[in-house]
C-alpha cells in the first residue's frame, strides 16, 4: 500500500511470489515530469517481471484519478509495460464523481474504503480478494 505498493513489482522477481497487489502505488515520489511514469524497479527487474507477466503472473492495481501521489502517467506505464498482465482498477475521484469522492482520497482498501453495496470501493476490495483467492487458493 502507498509507500510500499511498487514493491510488490519489485519482489515479483521471486517465483513464489504469485499474486502482486499494487494499492495505490506512490513511489518514486513525484519529484518532476520523469518521476509521473517511474515504477520504483531497476532495469533488470522490470525485464524479470515483464517474463513474469508472460509467464502467467498477473498484477492488480488500485488508485483513485485524482490522487496526485499515484498519478495516471504511472498506471498508463504499468499498462504499457505489462500489458494484459496488468489489471488497473481506476476509481473516479474528480470532481462531482458519482460517489462524492473527495480530491484527497488516497487509500482505496482502507481509510477511504466506504464498505456499502454499489461502491467502487468496496467493488475494489472485492477484486483484492477474489484476485487473492484466485491464485492463491487451490
């Protein structure tokens, strides 16, 4: 989550690690335009997780559209990279969303998780776990 999200790329360089969950992903920093579509992974682990996601591995995303810590250069990156590898949840949190999100929403699976029917929120909790179940389940 947040600080630690883009690890998950970075430890998918271990094959036991088969079910990569990127929450809200913060890092690298935004400290400038280059910064907007980094992935916090050096050259040769992107190569490794990019065999990965060939391989079969799957990676979900989560990130609200307004939060300025995960901006959309970054999921755009992530979509670019990995391809159909990468499933991106993108929950609108602009202005006069549907769900009266508010600009400084950030923490998709906890603090600004509204857990009601209907929510995006909760919708996106839902595919954490399914996700979760799914490959790690027998």
């Amino acid at each position: 989550m947040c600080i630690t999200g883009n690890f998950a790329l970075s430890l998918m360089v271990d094959p036991s690690v088969v079910a990569p969950v990127l929450s809200q992903p913060s890092l690298p920093a935004d400290l400038g335009p280059s910064y907007r579509r980094a992935l916090h992974v050096g050259d040769d682990e992107l190569v490794a997780l990019k065999k990965r996601v060939d391989d079969g591995v799957e990676v979900l995303g989560l990130r609200f559209t307004h939060d300025k810590n995960v901006p959309d250069e970054r999921f755009s990156r992530l979509r670019d990279e990995l391809g159909d590898g990468f499933c991106g949840v993108d929950i609108d949190s602009g202005p006069g969303n549907a769900h009266g999100l508010g600009k400084d929403a950030h923490s998709v699976v906890t603090r600004h998780l509204v857990d009601e029917d209907g929510h995006p929120t909760q919708h996106a909790l839902h595919q954490v776990l399914s996700f979760f179940r799914s490959k790690l389940m027998p």
